[in-house]
C-alpha cells in the first residue's frame, strides 16, 4: 500500500481540497482509496458527508493516553466502489494530547493502517494545519511522503521548512 500524507502547518492552504480530489480522482482510475481524516476540525469527514462520525472516529482507535478501543475495520465508512473514509471527529484533539504521554505515539497511525493494508491501493490522510502529534503519526505512517503545493509564497517556504524538520526529527525514530 501507498501511503501519503498532506501536511503543512499553515491554515487553508488546500490540504483537505488535495486529499479529497486526489482520493476520488484515483479510485476513478481504478486505485482501492483510502481517505484518513487526521484533522479534528473534520473537514474532510464533512465534506464527504458523514455526519454521525462522533464515537466512531478515529479517535476511538488511536485512543490517547491508552489504546484505542475500535478497529480500523470497524470505523471505516465505504464512499464509492473503490473509495473509503476513516472520519474524524472533535474527540480527536483529545486523542492529540493523550498521546503526548503514549509510549510510541508517532507510530499509532501506521499500526492501524496495518489491519487494513491488504484492501487498499493508496492511503492519503489529511492533517491538521499543525506539526503536532497528528501529523506526526501521519508523517510516520507515510514514511515522511507528503504532498505539497508549488510556488510557494514566503510564509508557505517557511511552512514547509518546519515541515522537514518535523520529518527530520521524528522519522528517524519511527519503526520501520
Ligand atoms: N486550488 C485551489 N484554488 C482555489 N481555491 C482553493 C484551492 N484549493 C483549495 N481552495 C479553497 O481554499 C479554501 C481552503 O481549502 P482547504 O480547506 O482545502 O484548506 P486546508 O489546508 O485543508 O485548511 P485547514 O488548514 O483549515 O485544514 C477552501 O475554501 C477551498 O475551497
Ligand atoms: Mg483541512
């Protein structure tokens, strides 16, 4: 499986619009599409339709402090023929401070991406405009593959600055 995530700090700049045109886009072309909503403002779950994601997000599998207590399989909300979602929800900045306690929290994502790996093509999870331990998580599920948009302005280069040292922080402590 592929696995992207779209990430950079910087509010509005069209992260959730790539996730998604590029998550219908492909599973039009024939990919088994997977769209993980890492964001706890929801965006990208409401701009799919779900609205009935609380207690069924993907909070609820990564958990926090502990382990989630749901599956991937479990939450997984089927789209189209070849098109899924892994919605979010509010509880998921609960989740982003548990794990700050969670002993290999930058890999909690990729864990659960696991079980679901076999039935899937590409993987794009879409961040919160943030570096923390959601993108993180994210980053790490993704190998530290992210999608960025070009020419950028100088407070967008600054963005993606952050962005590598965030990949040049945590990957190297990331699980293979
Ligand atoms: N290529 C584009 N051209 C013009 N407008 C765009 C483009 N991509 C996104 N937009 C618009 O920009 C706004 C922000 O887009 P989007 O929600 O995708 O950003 P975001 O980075 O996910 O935001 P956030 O950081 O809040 O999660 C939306 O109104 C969207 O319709
Ligand atoms: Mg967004």
């Amino acid at each position: 499986m592929f696995i992207l995530a779209i990430a950079i700090q910087k509010g509005g700049s069209g992260k959730t619009t790539t996730a998604q045109a590029l998550g219908v886009g492909l599973a039009k072309l024939g990919r088994r599409m997977l769209l993980v909503d890492a964001d706890p403002q929801a965006s990208l779950t409401e701009a799919r339709g779900v609205t009935d994601a609380a207690g069924r997000s993907l909070a609820e599998v990564l958990g926090g402090a502990q382990p989630g207590h749901l599956s991937m399989g479990e939450i997984l909300r089927p789209l189209g023929e070849r098109l899924s979602l892994v919605p979010s929800d509010i509880a998921l900045a609960v989740t982003e401070m548990g794990l700050v306690s969670r002993m290999g929290r930058e890999n909690v994502l990729k864990r659960a991406l696991a079980t679901v790996e076999p039935d899937l093509d590409v993987t794009i999870s879409d961040c919160p405009p943030s570096l923390e331990l959601l993108t993180v998580a994210a980053l790490t599920a993704a190998r530290g593959q992210s999608v960025l948009d070009d020419a950028p302005d100088n407070k967008q280069a600054q963005s993606y600055w952050n962005l590598a040292r965030v990949v040049d922080q945590w990957l190297p402590n990331a699980q293979a």
